[in-house]
C-alpha cells in the first residue's frame, strides 16, 4: 500500500486467505481474485 502497509491476500476456490484469516466465498468472486493475481504475478 502506498503507506507502507503489506497485506498478503490468497485465492483457493472457494476461499479467500487475508492476513491469515480464511473467508469462504462463492465461487464467481473468488475465481476473479485468483485471475488478478495471476496477471499481477506476470
């Protein structure tokens, strides 16, 4: 983040990891937030 902050974010259908903490999401969302992980990666 611009104020130095890191936050660590991970996809793996269906769920979402921030910080540690594991969501459950529906499928749609959570397949979006793995595809733009992947085209920052590259």
């Amino acid at each position: 983040m611009k104020d130095g902050n890191v936050i660590e974010i991970g996809s793996y259908n269906p769920f979402s990891f921030i910080d540690g903490k594991c969501y459950k999401t529906k499928y749609e969302p959570c397949e979006k937030l793995n595809s733009l992980g992947s085209k920052l990666i590259k």
